[in-house]
C-alpha cells in the first residue's frame, strides 16, 4: 500500500493516532483469506463426500467419483493458489 492509501484506512478504521490499534490493513486481508481458505476447504470436503455417498448408494460409478474428486482437488488448488498469491 502507498503511505496515502495507509493513512485512508488508518482514518477510516479510527485509528488515526491511536496508541492500540487492533484493525490494520494487514490484519484485514489475513482475515479475509483465512475466511475464504475455510470456505473453499469446506466446499470441497462437501463435494467429496457428496460424491462417496453417491457412488456407496450405486448412484455413481466410480470413474465418476473419482473423476469429481479430481475436479474438486483441481479447484481447491487454484483456489488456495489465487488466495495465497
């Protein structure tokens, strides 16, 4: 961030000179990908178990389970890979 852009959100989170300042930009966006990794590896453990089930209840053969949990492998890792970067 540009010493501008720091002292907006120093403004707008009222830490404009506060000796205790607990909400900084940094802190901010380490929230925000925490709370977007957990989303995203909670959506694909769903999916993977959705599609064991299907394929335990003869729903699904298993070439497709395993073609869904390769998908959702995939997803998971350009996720985590946008997120991280």
């Amino acid at each position: 961030m540009s010493p501008d852009q720091h002292q907006w959100f120093q403004d707008g989170s009222g830490c404009n000179g506060a000796a205790s300042c607990w909400m900084t930009a940094a802190n901010l966006l380490t929230l925000a990908q925490m709370i977007a990794v957990v989303a995203v590896i909670t959506f694909i453990a769903w999916t993977c178990m959705q599609a064991y089930e299907n394929w335990a209840n003869e729903e699904i053969k298993s070439g497709q389970m395993i073609f869904i949990w390769a998908r959702a492998v995939f997803v998971l890792l350009v996720m985590l890979f946008l997120i991280i970067n």
